[in-house]
C-alpha cells in the first residue's frame, strides 16, 4: 500500500463543552470553503488533565493535489 502524500495540515482543537460538541460542524464547513484542497486523512485525538477536556481534529491535506 502506497501512502497518501500530504504537504500541510490543519488542526482545529477545543477545550469547551459547546466547542467540543460543534468542532465536527466547523471542520466540515472548513474542508466545504476549501474544495481546491485535496484531504487525505484526518486524526482524532483527545487529551484530557485533572482541569480540563481537549479534543482536536487534524487535517491532512494536499493543496497542490495531482491533475
């Protein structure tokens, strides 16, 4: 299996109740503005301390995708 290549990436990362809940939403708005972008995977963490939540999305992109 070859690997898909990616030259930049986003993250988008919340550490809000509300912010978590709708982070989905504002990644699909962000990946909708930006059809130029070719994604090629996207990773879902979550961090957590004793005061609070993280959850963070990254997007891996090619902005220069093959033709």
């Amino acid at each position: 299996m070859v690997p898909r290549r990616f030259n930049a990436l986003r993250v988008f990362s919340a550490t809000r109740p509300t912010e978590r809940m709708n982070l989905g939403d504002y990644v699909s708005e962000w990946i909708t503005a930006h059809p130029e972008l070719e994604v090629v995977d996207v990773v879902v963490a979550q961090s957590s301390d004793t005061r609070a939540h993280c959850l963070s999305i990254i997007v891996f992109y090619n902005d220069q995708p093959a033709r």
